[in-house]
C-alpha cells in the first residue's frame, strides 16, 4: 500500500487591489523550505522568489503572481503563512539609539495594509491630458532592486521602473496604452512632461499601499519607543 495523500483545507481571501476573492491552502513543508532558504540569504530578490513560488503554488485559480502587484504579492503570502503556522510572527530588529537588538512578536491580524490619505493613480499633465499610473510588478521590483549592483546606473534603473508602471495616457476621450508603443515613442513623451508631473509621478511611488505595523517597545535605556515596521524587508526578511 501506497503513503496516504493529505488533504488541505482551503481558505478564501480578497486580492487588495482587484477585490477579487480567491481561494488557497496552507503551504507544505516543500513551500516552508523555500521560503526558509530565501530568508537565509538575507537577499531581498532571493525573497521576492520565494514568494512568488508560493503564491503560484499556493493559491487557486487564475492567479498569475508575475501580474500582481509587490503589496497583494506580500499580503497573500502573510494570510498564507497565518494559515500554515500561527499568526505571530518573531523577528529581531535594531533600536536606533541604542544600536541593541528588539526581540518582536506581532499578531499577523494587526499588520495592516496602509493606504496614505490623497495617494492617486491619477496624473494630471494638463488640462486635457492625465497618466494613469499601474502598481510595480515583480519584474520592476527585481530591476529596483538591482541598484544596489554597484555595476548598474541607478538614474537608468529608476527611469525604466516608473516607465514600466504608466499604463496609459487618458487625451481627452481617448485612452492610448503605452504597451503599443515603442520605446523611443514612450521615452520622448516621457522626457516632454512638465516638471509638475514629474513630481506627481514620485509622489505616486512615495505614497503607495503597503504593509505597515506600529511596533511598541521599551529599549535598554528604559525609553518607550515606536517604530513603524513596512513592506518586505521588515516582515520576510
């Protein structure tokens, strides 16, 4: 006789950006070792692997992980892990201080997805004329953080990043897709926008949802202090 084939519950959860809601199962021991692995590295694109391998393997449905964006990627793979181990989590961080480290235990239900008031899609060109801006994917968050090469130009990388997050350009009516354009057509528009827009596009980049947690801790000073905890470096890392 053959070994017995386990049965995973399955959960539902809602994609933040989309609304969608998907079902998924608690990972294996297979899915725990490569996220395991990852974190060994210390490598923030290492993880962003890891994750990525999880999701797809994880959940159900048509869910292409490459197509969501860095926020529901890191969102998915915390309700995952709440499911598959416990909802705390414990991890070591640095008060800045007193350089010593802080032992952390937080509850997964009390990491939020952080939304800053007045955060947009939209950018406003000029009065007939707006850019409809799309979230960072993985492949932009793995050309972002290839900066840290001391071999790469920062200034290119950056540029090719909120390049690859316009989606379209609203003239008027009209909803041009900047995917059916070239390069050289995309890069002369992109040099020709006022330096207003410039702004609104960091702004945009300053501003996006992500994973946020207010940690509450006494040092070894004995001074009460907070810290905000965000995104992947400090909940996968």
């Amino acid at each position: 006789m053959g070994l017995p084939k386990i049965d995973m519950p399955l959960f539902e959860t809602k994609i933040v950006s989309s609304g969608e809601v998907i079902k998924y199962r608690p990972f294996t021991v297979k899915e725990e070792k490569i996220l395991l692995i990852a974190q060994e590295t210390q490598e923030s694109d290492q993880i962003v692997l890891a994750m990525k391998q999880i999701i797809t393997n994880c959940c159900q449905g048509d869910i292409n992980a490459e197509d969501l964006p860095m926020f529901d990627l890191e969102y998915l793979l915390l309700q995952i892990r709440a499911k598959s181990v416990n909802n705390t989590l414990s991890f070591t961080v640095t008060d800045p201080d007193t350089q010593d480290p802080v032992e952390c235990e937080i509850d997964i239900e009390n990491i939020k997805l952080d939304v800053p008031e007045g955060h947009t899609k939209f950018i406003t060109v000029d009065d007939d004329t707006q850019l409809v801006m799309g979230y960072p994917k993985l492949e932009q968050v793995n050309d972002f953080l290839s900066i840290a090469n001391p071999d790469v130009n920062q200034g290119e990388v950056l540029f090719d990043v909120m390049l690859g997050c316009i989606d379209s350009v609203v003239v008027g009516d009209e909803v041009q897709y900047l995917k059916d354009f070239s390069k050289d057509e995309v890069d002369s528009f992109l040099g020709s926008l006022p330096g207003e827009a410039t702004v609104a596009l960091k702004s945009f980049f300053e501003t996006m949802p992500q994973l946020s947690y207010t940690l509450e801790y006494t040092n070894t000073n004995g001074d009460e202090k907070t810290m905000v905890l965000k995104g992947t470096e400090s909940f996968f890392l």
